[in-house]
C-alpha cells in the first residue's frame, strides 16, 4: 500500500511582516494549539478542579483572560460555560471527563499584532474599547472586525492577540494590515 | 445602539442579531386540544407596544447568549438586560 | 488678478505661504489657512455660482458649512468633487476649481431664462401641469426637467481615494472646539474624564477666530491657543480638528468624520476621510449658532453676505468683501461687525438698523440710518446699490446683513427632539427631550455673550465629571465680557418682487405666502410644497426666516406655527466615506477552502457560494467550454471516482447527556435512536412548518454528535439551535460549537470511492458489512493523521465524505488525487455536484426555498407526528396539507434535444399564459450526461400524482415553451442500491 | 379649479394670487356613513375611490397629525409590480395599472415617471429565482425582461462588472415601474376626495372606538364623539396601537426602515436599480439627489429614526455596486415606521367586529400599492367583499396556514 503522507500548511503560510520603521509588526501565530472546553451542566466543581490541577489555574470570568505562570497556557470564557484553551500542544485527553472538548486549532487562524501604532491600528476595525483602564493586559473579548468574529486579547500594553475564523484568514489578514498602513 | 450585557457590558447592538418578542420563549404545549390555535398565538400574534418590549436579542459576535432585553419601543431606552437561559429557567421552574 | 482685497495686516493666514490655485480656468494666489472662499474674495472675485431653480448669479454667502450659494465644482479628472462648498474647501497649492449647474459661461448663464419665466414656476406649479398628453411626462416634460436639475457633477468613475472607519471611546465627547466647548473641555478633563473635542474646522477657537474679544484680560487668540495646548498635553484629551460631528444616535453613539487629507493636493494613498462612531457617556453640544438673512426684494446678488461672515472675511482672513461696505442688522452683532472692519481698514458705507432707537456708534463718513431697511437691490451678476424703505440709494458693493443668530441645535433634534422658541433672542434653543446623555453649552443654547459661553461651558465641564463619578477642580471659567447682545426681530421688507428665503432651492417670500394660501400651512406642508429647507445646507441660514413669514402669514406666533428640526447628517457626508473599505473585492470577507490553491493550479473556476468561493469546474486542456467539464466530471464520477471539496457545509459539534433529546426537537423525524457509529439525514422545519434547512448527522459518541447543515444556512441554523438551547431547553445539558472551518472535507464518489479510500484511511473494515452505507466513525488516514469518515452519498453514488483537520487539507486533496491516479480520479466541482444531485433528485436551497413544506418536498412521512418537534404542529393547518399543494417532480423534455430552464412555470397544454392557470415552477435543471439529455426538478400541483404526464414549461421571460413529461424526481437509480453497495 | 398649463400662466400672469385652498378645513360632523381613520396615502386613496368610483357619500378620513405626513411622505418614492405569488401578483400589477393613469384621475401631477427598475442577480439560482417571479409577471399581464450579464452592463454600465465581489449574472427589468413624486400622491389623492365631498379634518387623533353590542358604531376623537356606519382603519405604523383600543392583537410588528437622499447631482442613474447580494435600491429623483435605501433596522421600533449599522451597510452595498459614487453625499436620512407582517404581505379586511374595518401589514411596500389598496379597500367597505385582486389579504390566513412569503422568510418580520 502507497503511504501517503499529510503535511500542516499554516494557514497563512507563517506570515510576518514588518511595517517599515515604524516598529509594528504583524505575525501569523502558528504554533497555537486552541480548544473548547464545555462545561457539563452541574459539573462546575470538577472542571474547576481540573483546570486547576492541570493547569494551575482557576476558572477565567467573563473578558479577563489567565495565564499561567509558566506562560504556556491562557484560558479565556468565550460562552457562558465554555472556555477556549490556548496552548502550545494538545490538552491531556482527562479533559474529556470533566468537559465536553472540541479541538478548534484548525479553525482559527491567529495574528499577532504588536507595535507602537497598535491602538491606532485596531481603533479602524475594533469596536471594543482598548483603552488600558478599559481593557488590561489580559483582557479578552469576542467582537467583529470588517465582519469577521473575532477574539482579541491584550498580551501586553502594546500587543494583542486576534484569533478569526480560519477560511476567511486572507480578508483578516488584509484588514489588519490595512489597518496599520493607514495609520502609520 | 448599546446593549449592557450582563456579562460582558456595554456592546454595541451591531453585535447582536435582533429576534422579536420575548413571549417566543414560551413555546406552547404540542399535545394540547387547540396546538394549533395556541400555536398560531405563539408565532404569529403580537402585541407590539409603544413602550416597555421584552425582546430577544443574540449576542453572534460575541458569546452566543441569547438576551432577554427590555427596551421602550419610542424612545429605544434599554432599562434591563437579562441573560435569556437564566430567564428560562426560572420559567421552568415556576411553572 | 491679484489679491487686491487683501487688507495690509489682519487675518490668520500665513502670508509667507503663498499658494497658487484657479478658478474656472483663471489662476490666483491665495496663502495657507485660506479657504477656497476667502482667497476668491481676496482676489476680487464675486460671481461663483447660479440659483437651483431661476439660475440667478451668486456669491459667497457665509464663511462656513452653512453655505448656501457657494458650491464648486472641486477638483478635477476622477478626482472631481461636486457641490463642495467653497467656505469650507482649505485652499492648497495647484487647487482647481469651476462653478456649476449653468449652461454657457458662468455669467451669462443660457438658463437663467427660468429666472424670466419665474412667474409660472411658483411654488408647486409642476403638480399643476405637464400632465397632457400622458406619455409625454417620461418622453418631453422629465427629460427636460432632468437635464437641467442637479447641481454638480460626478466624474462617472471610480473614486480613487480610500476611505476607513474606526471606533472611538470617551466619557465626553464636545463638539464644537469654540469659547463654550473649549472652556467645557478644560474643566472636564482636568477632572480626569477622556475627552474628545471635535472641530469641524482646521483650527481651534470657533467664532474667536472671526471676532475679537478678549479673555482673561489677553486677546481671545492668547487664550485659546493656552487652552489648546493644555488641552493637547493631558493623555485624557483628544482634539481633533476636521472633525465634524454629524449624527448623534441611540445611547450616545456619535458619528464623526474625519477629513485626512482634504487639505492636501493628494491623498497620497492615505485614506482621504475618516467615519468615526464615537461612544460617550456623556455630550456636550457647543457647535456655537448660525446668522440668518432678512428677507428683502433682490437679497440674493453676489455681495449680500452674512454680517458675521464679513466679519470673518476681515478679521481671520485679512479680506475686505467689498470695496464700500454696508451693514443691515436688526441686533447689536451688527455694530461689533461694523467696529472690526473700521478696525481692519475696511471701508464701511453705512449701516442700516431696523430698529428705531439711538445708534450704537458713530464711524466717521459712514451714513447710519435707523428704523428703516432695504427694499431692493441693484448689480446684474454683482451688487452695485441698495435701495432703503426711506427712498435713498447708497453705492455699494457688499451688503452686511445680519437678521439674528440661530443656535445650532442641530445634533439635539436628530433623535427628533424638538426645538422651543426663545423671544429674548428670536431663535429657536434646544428642547423637548435631547438624546440621553447630551447636554449643549454656549451659543447652540442660546448663551450669545462670550462671558456667558465661557460660563456655560465650564460649568457643563464640570457637571458632568461630576455625573461621571470625577471630582472637578476647583478652576474657575475664563472672564469675558457677558452683555447679551439685543436684538429687535425683523423678518421680511413687506413689497412686491422676490425675496429670497431659501437661497439654494429658490424659495422666495412669495412662495410662502402661496404655500399658505393653498392649505399647505403646517411646516412639514410648506417644507414639501415649497422645497425650502430641502437643499444641500438644509435651511441652516433659512428655516427659521421661512417659518417667521408663515407665522406672520397665518397670522400665528412662531411656536404656534411650529418647529423647525434638522436630521443627519449635519453636513452632507461623501458616500465614499460611509462605506469605508467596502469596494471592489473588499465588499465582502472572501472564505477559502484548503483545496483553493490546489484547485486553483488544476484548471478549477471559482463561484461565489455565500462569502465562500466553490471550484465550479476543473476545466481540462482542450475543453471546449464548462459543459465539456461538467459532462466529464458527472461521467468520471459515475464510472469511476470522484472527489469533491465539502467543506463548506456547516459543520455544528454537539455534545452532552442531552445532546440526542435535543435533536428530537430540532429536527422533524425521529433522533433519539440513532446508533453510535450511523449517520441520519435530519429535515428541519421552522415553528410556522415550512422546511428550513436539510443535512446529515452523525453520531460519534453516546453524547457526541456532528450535524451538517447546508453551505447558505450555516450561521442561520447555529443561531437557531442555540435559541432552542438557551431559550426553550435550557436544562438540557447540550453544547454547540461550530468545526466548519476546523475540517477540510471532501466527498469521494462512485464505484471506486472504496479503492481509494482503503488507501488512505488506515486500519478500517471498508467492506460493505464493515462500514455499510451511513456509517460514521473517528478514524486515522494517511498514518496516523486523525480524521472522520462518514458513508453518505449526495451523488447517489457509492461514496464516502473524509475530514481531516484543516490545515491538512492541502495535502489531504493531493494524497486523494495520488491515491486515486489509478482510477482516474477526478476533481468536480459544484456544477456536477448539482447534475448528480438532479439526478438523484436530492434537494438544495432551489427546493428548500423557505416556502415549501416536507409534504410538497415529498417527505411528509419525515414529519413525526409521534413526538413534539419544532414546526411539527403548524406543519398540519390545513391549506398547507390540503390535496392541491404542490409536489416535487422530475421532469424531462418530451422532445430530448430541448435544454431546459429553471423559473419556468407550470401551464398544461393549450391553456391560457394566465395567473389562473399557474401550475407551479420549475426549480433545478441540468443537463444529464448520464442520460443524455436535459433533466429538471420542479413543483406541480397534485405532482406526485403525475408522473407520466406531458406538460408545458412555460418560460415567457426567455422567449420558450417546452414540453415535458413528469416523472420522479428520484431518477438516478430510484431503488437506493448503488448506494448501498 | 381645474389645473393645467394654461391655469399655471393664468395665474403666474396675475401674480399667483389667485391659487385656491387644495382642500377644505372642515370640522366633523356628528356622523357619517364612513370614517376612515388615517389621513396617509391608503386613507386619502381609499377616499377617493369611495367617492368617486364607489359612489359611496357622507365620508370623513380623520388625521391625527397633518395628512401625508407617515409613511407617504417618507419613503422612496418606487413603485412596480414585480411581484411573484399568486396572492400578490395581480393585485400590485391592478395598482401599477391605476398609476398609469393616476393623474388624470386625480387632475394632479403625482410625476410618475416610469423609468423601470432592474434586479440584479449575483448567482445562477437568484437568476432562475427571477426567471420564476418575471414569469409570474408575464402570467398575471405585467411586464417583465429576463437580461444576461452583457444586456445589464449595456444598460447600466456604470455598475460594477470588472471587480465586484459577487458579480453580477443577470438582472430582470421591470420597464413600466418608475417612481412618483411621494407627497404629491397624497395631496393628488386629497384634493380629489376633497373635491368629492370627502370631509379631510387634520389634527383629529383617534382615541377610542364607540362599541354597542359588538358592533363598532363610531370613534372617540380629540375633537369628540364620532358616529359612523362603517369605520375602517388605515394607519400603517400605528395599526398595533390603533387596533389595541379596539382589543385586537395583530400579526404585525412595527420596524424603523431608513431611507436617504444625497444632495442634487446631474444625472447618474436613470432608472432604478437594486443590488441582489446586499440590501439597496437606488434611483435619481427629478430634483437630482439620489434616492436610496436599504433592509430594516431590524429591531421592533415607533421611533422614526434609525441607527448608523444600516446606513453603514447601504452605503457600503452602494459603494460595492457603484464606486463612482464615492465623491456624492449623502444630504439626509430619515426613518419611518413599518406595519411588518408575519409573511411580508398586507392585510385588507373586515375585523370580528361588525362595522369594523382593518388595512395594514404593508411592510415597507405600501408606496406602490396606494391606489390599488385605496381601490380594494373602497370596495371591501362598500361592498363588504373583498376586491377580485384582494382575497388573499384576510387575517385567517395564518391560522389556516396560507401564507404569502415572497422572501420566504417566515414569520419573522424584520427579515421580510
């Protein structure tokens, strides 16, 4: 039997670009694992226990994000009674038994957008309202940008990152690109 | 317009997905004599007030709650904001 | 020419800037800090415009965004502007621009023969004529009216520039950077509340700019600039000039735009404008107040100004607007006029006031003449003289008037709140219930003394920081002096001939007084009969002067005649700028599947599937057109194997204890009892019983399903389900997410699909007993890689679906088509993907058109009647399952070489082509290489009871009626058995 | 008077002094035969043909605030008939018919200028879509022109064909719909009624309806008590209040649809064009600003204003379909409020209650329909039988399942 092999294209191909001298620099994240963990009903008490014996966190509220101290996984409440896993590889199968997983790695595509110019930028397609008092570092929100779902969260003063739908990534990448050309 | 979720805070309703009237929650019992009457009641009938409207709103741009909203018709006032499931369980569990 | 009306010292402009532009061909200089407006006026020049309607010359009316008369043509090539207003136009380097809306040269204007006829153009006169013969309205009467209407021109290409939108916050915003909004963010923002202050013009100051005043004991330039700069050094402030406020919308959203580059000869890629919608907690309004006319005979020649505006002209621009001024007021801001342009070295004829009391000042060789008016006007395209009430004639060649000052209450009424009458100050102020979180300050409330603006302001600041939860300083407002000027109302110059109200749309005191005379008495009557208010500056300088004269001719008071409210945009918005980015390829996300790139490079053409792009067709070398691909991929497919990317069906996980019980409910047929490891066909119904959308689900687990949904209902089902989730179960444990975009998916159909796939799939029975038709399961292909296999068939082939995670979708098409190079496997796209679903007579969004119910589908029996389901109950009333609704049919053309058309409708032979004879509509048609002529589906009446009929497909809108013979719509293999095997 | 050219330079020779009130101010009588509630186009229209066509006599049409001032007087001024259900069909072509010849009717130039209006399509099946409705048209005697991609560029080249998202496939061409000039309808419609001895009495509010033995026998008014024989309801945008004091409930919801015009402009587009994979039509008034709109706000509203996410996606649908309009402005925008019915279609007929008459559920349709609805509705009030293109427009239609959904939206209205 022929052995066929399959190769993971990233997406946008691991873009990065750099605008120019003005220090903002766009990046497609590649090496993001992403899952959905829902929250059987009742079952509040074991997931928290989970998440925090397997992560070392608690359960994330609404719009403010955790990171664990090993920076290797952020937690964010996308739904009532769903969170979104952000990690660099595959969450332990245990999960399953504590909630319902979904992996979604391969339907989102991630930018990394990171500069001096990056609330100027995202002040063309971002409704949410990035000031730092009103959105921290950590800080996480789902919102739309030029009509595309989008989950954007501060990393840092000046970097977010932006997690949309994976078969519109060329029109995301586009309007976020756009955003910094027409600021800079 | 600006819907104070209860979650997540102000958004902007450009977010959202605007359904009707909140009475589309309770869906009518499929057994009963007259179904199809109080059906029809249930789907196609309104109230349609000039002023206080529960309604639904869908949060797709955001959280995927679905809100139970009261807003004046003639003025667009939003004076409460209710997550949907919450509202409807309570409904389960009063009648 | 050269700019002889500059005066030696005053004005803001930058005289070591000298720029060069032209008008209607002619090149003049004007300096940085002009407007297009000023630096015409400087350079002499007065005629820049024709009346709508009678094409009467025109001038420079004002010296801001009210202007009326002003419009240019700006620009040119496809860059050309119309209808910009020349007051507000900034003048740049190697500006162009030409008057519009006249026929021949601007001053002598081959339609100003209206102007002759103007008699039988009254108010209303085209409801009263123009209606015989009939057919000559769109063929004689319109085309005339046409060619002459309109006022600029657009280039009739493209737009160049781009254009962007953004997102601003701030607990205030202010528009309006004069006295009042500056004092207001001053005191506002050193209590620590995010500030936007927004200015429509380039520079900071409002009406400081145009008067002279002091404050705090310095000259009002000295405070305003220390205030701006405070201001601009505080992180909680954003002032942004070209900035104007233009909507304000529910919940304190603003709109706002932004002119970027405007001011620049080119745009230089950038975006040319700016929509913003701003969201504030709180507002304030200070966008100051508008002068108004008086209405007198021939008040509408080229140099009748406002009075303010020639104030403006003189002080911040250093520009004399004529060479003998004269002033007509009904109200102090007449003599502070007066005063300035003394002081600028301007040389002022006389001044008329129409009150009878002392004058306020006395200007050496200026005639003052009080209690009296004008009555009439002389100069063809420019003023020569006026004619007073008394009798005199005084040369002159620039009419100063000034009728009182309107606040702009403007953004308060664009939630439809209601302006209230003030006697003190003859205008109307803001009332009634201002949109929420809005408050006005200074001159737009009414405040016409600088003292009082400054105060109002200030104190507004710091009210509102304080609503905010901010704690005020203890600061006090800027001291300016607080006489509130008086002014005596005075409307119109009672006497025969016209005089204008509304300068743009021709509006004329008669008119009113007609308007009136016919019964059209309530303003919104007068406004629609007359057209007054309804041009591009919406009445700013005339509502309030149209309104008096109706008061005054019903014999009413103002506010019992009414109101006058304005709506957004406050000034007119370029469409450009509404919709941002939306152009070309950008109008819409585009959504790609994996195999794009791959289908790309074999000979693939895209469709438009929704925001997705479907590969149509893999067109081949030596093809003659689409048909010869289509024909192949059927016939491939059907011989051989096939491959078809599937991703685009929504793709909704959904898991939990409920998850089964849940599906009872949303789909029409039975769920619960679906094996872990089978796939079922679901039909889903709306609550009112009409199909809403069709797919497979499978179940991969005990509480885990995967449900498909069409490519076009995707979002719409997502949204759907999640209502009944959170809305009509919500104690079932059930969750959704949607994997659309997480699988690369693709069907492989016909006799060798099972060849194929044992190659790629490891470690499965793919025997027909292992595997059988509507298995699913998580499997691993291609050594290790995960994976979901599910045995259904759209083709009605012997076909299988494989998903794999996305981003190995790339490499998944390529390993299918190697894997399959020995059975010639073949690409097809969406066009033989509908051939074969025609075939098999599966329905799509043709069938399900959001009208038709499962009885007319043929799938009534799906509709369970022994569990509640959504739509199952409504599905029963009875014009919906009486025996003449239509069903689904096959159809074939009886003479075989005839091509078939969807849209056609249902006549039997020999019937009239009449409504009554409607016997229902072809939906979906092809052309069946499998049978090797043109097959079709469609709805007849009774059609199920049908088959073998010869009926007419009856297409009148493409010239053709066929015959056909109904047959079922399941006509590629009816029994099921490829399928199965 | 009679108006015509003659009386135009009659008049404009002796200084337009002697132009007469084009209705009367009468104060109500005690009663009358027929009240009609609702002094809009349909009101004014329904008027009109009682008097004239249906000899019907004693007639008032109360208006709570000035005539002509809802929907008629705020609306984008298209009307045709390309409609395609049976239901609908027949009905809007009888109203495109009474358009025609409307001003000679009237003696008063509504400028109905049939300048025809093309659909575009964007993919095969909005194309065979349209084959069906254009079809439907041809069946019922209306007109209808099925035209391919290279017909629609030679006929408006100005759109976008080179670089559009969804390109455009097709367009159906309706040529005998146009527009007409929104408020003159109303003041044509009034003046005639007028003429007719219609009593039109302005800022009389309805506040109630007199009942005896469930009967309705008159109204209750801000100028008093009203008797009637018949009283019959015609206020879009308020029919859920209106019917509310009469203790009905409607299926009916009320929706904000924004309209806009941009400042004058020479001519650009001259005819009336509508976008399939968006939401905008768009057409040049007479004056020169273009005439445009789009979908509902989509949320339940009285107020007769809109938000900007509408305007913002009309704008952007325009500026995907024309981007040669960049450099035009928009001038003013305005809402006004719709009867949006379950399936989209309108409701004419008699109530439960006797002597009670209800025409509503226009959706954002009821310009076009003016004369036919004033027409049928005249007919159902002095015959009590539904007019011959009418008899699908009942309220039982819900209940009995015979809905008329052109959009096949369901009953959800803001999707209408």
């Amino acid at each position: 039997m022929a052995k066929f092999d399959l190769q993971e294209t990233p997406r946008l191909g691991g873009y990065t670009k750099e605008f120019g001298d003005s220090g903002m620099v766009l990046r497609e994240i590649t090496e993001l694992v992403l899952t959905s963990l829902a929250m059987p009903m009742g079952g509040k008490t074991k997931l928290t226990a989970a998440v925090k014996d397997t992560f070392g966190l608690t359960l994330p509220t609404a719009l403010k994000s955790k990171l664990s101290t090993d920076g290797q996984t952020r937690l964010v409440q996308t739904q009532p009674d769903q969170y979104f896993c952000l990690t660099s590889k595959p969450v332990p199968s245990a999960m399953a038994s504590v909630a319902y997983v979904t992996d979604q790695t391969h339907g989102w595509v991630g930018l990394d957008i990171s500069g001096p110019n990056v609330r100027e930028a995202l002040e063309r397609i971002c409704p949410v309202d990035l000031d730092p008092s009103a959105f921290p570092v950590h800080a996480a929100a789902r919102t739309t940008m030029e009509h595309l779902g989008v989950l954007i969260i501060r990393v840092s003063k000046d970097q977010f990152c932006l997690l949309s739908a994976s078969s519109s990534a060329e029109s995301f990448l586009h309007a976020v690109e756009l955003s910094i050309k027409n600021v800079i | 317009m600006i819907i104070n979720h209860p979650t997540l805070g102000p958004r902007d309703a450009a977010e959202f997905v605007h359904l009707g009237d909140a009475t589309l929650m309770n869906r009518p019992d499929w057994q009963a004599e007259d179904a199809v009457e109080q059906f029809h009641e249930y789907l196609y009938q309104r109230d349609n007030p000039a002023g206080d409207y529960r309604e639904l709103w869908y949060h797709e741009q955001g959280d995927r709650s679905w809100l139970v909203v009261t807003r004046n018709t003639l003025t667009h006032e939003i004076t409460d904001v209710q997550m949907a499931r919450d509202v409807a369980m309570q409904q389960a569990k009063s009648s | 020419m050269t700019d002889n009306y500059r005066l030696p010292e005053s004005g803001k402009v930058d005289r070591s800037k000298p720029l060069n532009f032209s008008f209607n061909g002619k090149d003049m200089v004007g300096y940085a800090g002009d407007t297009l407006a000023s630096a015409l006026l400087a350079n002499g020049t007065r005629l820049v415009a024709r009346s709508f309607k009678y094409h009467r010359p025109r001038g420079i009316f004002t010296a801001g965004s009210e202007e009326p008369n002003a419009m240019v043509q700006l620009r040119s090539g496809d860059h050309t502007e119309p209808n910009t207003r020349a007051t507000v136009a900034e003048l740049f380097d190697g500006l162009t621009a030409t008057s519009q809306n006249h026929r021949g040269p601007l001053n002598f204007d081959l339609m100003a023969v209206n102007d002759l006829l103007s008699p039988f153009l009254s108010a209303g006169f085209y409801y009263k004529t123009f209606m015989w013969p009939r057919a000559f309205w769109e063929k004689v009467y319109e085309p005339i009216i046409r060619s002459a209407a309109g006022l600029g021109k657009l280039s009739g290409n493209e737009d160049p520039d781009q254009y962007d939108k953004g997102f601003l916050h701030c607990d205030l915003l202010i528009a309006g950077a004069g006295p009042a909004g500056l004092s207001a963010a001053l005191s506002a923002a050193r209590a620590g509340a995010r500030v936007i202050l927004a200015e429509e013009d380039a520079i900071i100051g409002g009406r400081l700019n145009a008067e002279t005043h002091e404050i705090a004991g310095d000259s009002a330039d000295v405070w305003a600039e220390t205030a701006r700069a405070e201001l601009a050094a505080m992180p909680n402030v954003r002032i942004m000039t070209r900035t104007t406020v233009v909507g304000a919308f529910d919940h304190g959203i603003y709109s706002a735009v932004e002119r970027k580059t405007d001011h620049l000869a080119t745009s230089a890629g950038k975006p040319r404008q700016v929509l913003w919608r701003i969201y504030t907690k709180r507002a304030i309004v200070a966008g100051g107040a508008t002068e108004r006319a008086v209405a007198f005979k021939n008040n509408d020649r080229p140099g009748i100004m406002l009075a303010g505006s020639v104030r403006a002209y003189a002080n911040r621009f250093g520009v004399a607007t004529g060479d003998a001024v004269s002033i007509l007021t009904n109200n102090d801001t007449g003599w502070d006029t007066a005063r300035d342009l003394v002081a600028a070295g301007v040389n002022l004829a006389a001044i008329i006031d129409t009150r009878d009391m002392a004058p306020l000042h006395s200007f050496a060789g200026t005639s003052i003449i009080m209690g009296a008016a004008v009555a009439d006007t002389n100069g063809r395209l420019a003023l020569s003289s006026i004619k007073l009430t008394n009798g005199q004639t005084i040369k002159t060649d620039c009419l100063a008037v000034s009728g009182g000052w309107s606040p702009n209450v403007h953004l308060t009424c664009h939630q439809r709140g209601r302006p209230t009458w003030r006697d003190d100050i003859a205008g109307f102020v803001p009332g009634g219930e201002l949109p929420v979180g809005q408050s006005v300050a200074g001159a737009a409330n009414g405040d016409l003394s600088l003292g009082a603006a400054l105060n109002s302001g200030h104190k507004l600041g710091n009210a509102l920081a304080k609503e905010l939860g901010l704690t005020p300083t203890k600061s006090q407002a800027a001291k300016a002096a607080d006489e509130p000027s008086s002014i005596s109302a005075f409307w119109h110059v009672a006497g025969e001939g016209r005089a204008w109200v509304d300068l743009q749309n021709d509006v004329t005191v008669k008119d009113i007084k007609q308007s009136q005379a016919e019964g059209f008495r309530s303003v919104e009557h007068l406004k629609r009969y007359t057209t007054m208010g309804m041009a591009t500056d919406q009445g700013k300088t005339s509502n309030v002067l149209g309104l008096a004269i109706m008061a005054e001719a019903t014999g009413k008071t103002i506010p019992e005649t009414g109101t006058t409210i304005f709506r957004p945009p406050y000034t007119p918005v370029a469409m450009g700028t509404l919709g941002g980015r939306a152009r070309g390829k950008d109008y819409a996300p585009t959504r790609l599947t994996t195999s794009h790139e791959w289908g790309a490079k074999n000979g693939a053409s895209f469709t438009e599937v929704g925001n997705w792009m479907r590969a149509e067709w893999y067109a081949k070398q030596g093809e003659a057109g689409w048909r010869d691909s289509v024909d192949r991929e059927v016939i491939a497919t059907r011989k051989s194997v096939g491959i078809c990317d599937v991703t685009t069906l929504g793709k909704i996980d959904i898991q939990g204890r409920d998850a089964a019980a849940f599906l009872n409910l949303v789909y029409s047929n039975p769920f619960l009892k679906v094996p872990v490891g089978r796939v079922r066909y679901g039909l889903m119904l709306r609550e009112d019983g009409i199909c809403y959308d069709d797919g497979t689900t499978a179940r991969l687990a005990e509480n885990h399903f995967v449900m498909t949904t069409t490519t076009a209902n995707a979002v719409l089902v997502y949204r759907r389900l999640e209502f009944v989730r959170q809305c009509l179960c919500p104690n079932m444990d059930v969750h959704l997410i949607s994997t659309t975009d997480a699988w690369a998916q693709f069907a492989v159909a016909g006799p060798n699909s099972r060849a194929l796939l044992s190659k790629i799939v490891d470690d499965v029975d793919m025997s027909n007993e292992g595997f059988p038709f509507m298995a699913c399961a998580n499997v691993t292909v291609c050594g290790g890689t995960p994976a979901r296999l599910f045995r259904i068939s759209f083709s009605g082939e012997l076909a299988y679906e494989v998903a794999v995670p996305a981003r190995y979708g790339d490499s998944m098409i390529k390993a299918l088509m190697e894997a399959g190079q020995e059975f010639d496997a073949t690409p097809y796209g969406t066009e033989a993907l509908s051939v074969m679903r025609i075939e098999k007579g599966h329905v799509v969004g043709n069938e399900l058109n959001g009208t038709t119910t499962a009885l007319n589908l043929g799938m009534g029996g799906m509709v369970s009647v022994k569990k509640d389901s959504i739509g199952s109950t409504l599905a029963k009333r009875e014009l919906m399952i009486a025996d003449d609704v239509v069903r689904l049919v096959g159809i074939r053309p009886v003479d075989k070489s005839m091509k078939l058309d969807a849209g056609a409708h249902f006549l039997e032979r020999g019937a009239d082509t009449t409504m009554d004879n409607d016997q229902g509509w072809v939906t979906s048609v092809a052309y069946s290489p499998t049978f090797g002529h043109h097959i079709g589906l469609g709805f007849v009446i009774r059609g199920h009871e049908r088959h073998g009929d010869i009926i007419r497909a009856w297409d009148g809108v493409r010239g053709k009626d066929i015959e056909v013979e109904i047959v079922s719509p399941h006509m590629y293999d009816p029994e099921g058995g490829i399928q199965r095997g | 008077m009679r108006y015509s050219g003659f009386q135009v330079i009659k008049q404009g020779l002796t200084g337009n002094k002697g132009w007469k009130p084009v209705w009367r101010e009468p104060e109500p009588k005690k009663s009358y035969d027929i009240i009609i509630v609702g002094g809009g186009g349909h009101g004014l229209a329904t008027a009109h043909y009682l008097a004239k066509k249906y000899g019907q006599k004693n007639i008032a049409v109360l208006e709570k605030g000035w005539i002509g001032s809802g929907n008629i007087g705020r609306n984008t001024t298209i009307v045709r008939s390309n409609y395609m259900l049976e239901g609908n069909q027949p009905f809007y072509e009888h109203s495109l018919k009474l358009w025609e010849s409307l001003e000679q009717d009237l003696n008063y130039n509504a400028m109905m200028s049939q300048r025809g209006i093309l659909n575009l399509a964007h993919s095969d099946s909005q194309r065979d879509a349209m084959a069906r409705r254009g079809n439907a048209m041809l069946l019922s005697g209306a007109d209808a022109k099925l035209m391919t991609a290279d017909e629609v560029r030679k006929m408006v080249p100005f759109l976008n064909f080179d670089n559009a998202r969804f390109p455009i496939t097709a367009g159906l061409l309706q040529p005998r719909a146009g527009t007409a000039r929104h408020d003159a309808v109303a003041w044509g419609f009034a003046r005639s009624a007028d003429q007719h001895g219609v009593d039109i009495i302005q800022n009389c509010e309805v506040t109630g309806f007199q009942m005896k033995d469930g009967k309705c026998i008159g109204v209750e008014t801000s100028k008093g008590k009203i008797k009637a024989k018949k009283v019959a309801v015609c206020v879009a945008g308020s029919s859920s209040r209106v019917m509310e004091k009469a203790g009905m409930r409607l299926p009916i919801e009320s929706h904000v649809l924004q309209a806009f015009v941009s400042e004058g402009l020479k001519l650009t587009i001259p005819g009336i064009v509508t976008f399939g994979a968006g939401h905008l039509y768009i057409s040049q008034s007479d004056k020169g600003g273009l005439v445009f709109g789009g979908d509902l706000d989509g949320y339940n509203t009285y107020a007769q204003r809109g938000n900007m996410p509408t305007l913002e996606h009309v704008v952007e649908d325009m500026m995907g379909l024309m981007p040669f309009l960049g450099r035009a402005r928009l001038l003013r925008m305005w809402g006004g409020v719709m009867d949006m019915s379950m399936d989209g279609s309108p409701i004419i007929d008699k109530t439960h209650i006797d002597g009670l008459y209800f025409n509503g559920g226009w959706c954002y349709g009821g310009f076009k329909a003016t004369p036919a609805s004033g027409d049928a509705y005249a007919h159902l009030i002095a015959t009590d039988t539904p007019h011959p293109t009418a008899t699908k427009f009942r309220f039982d239609r819900f209940l009995r399942g015979g809905m008329i959904d052109e959009k096949g939206s369901g009953a959800q209205p803001n999707l209408h």
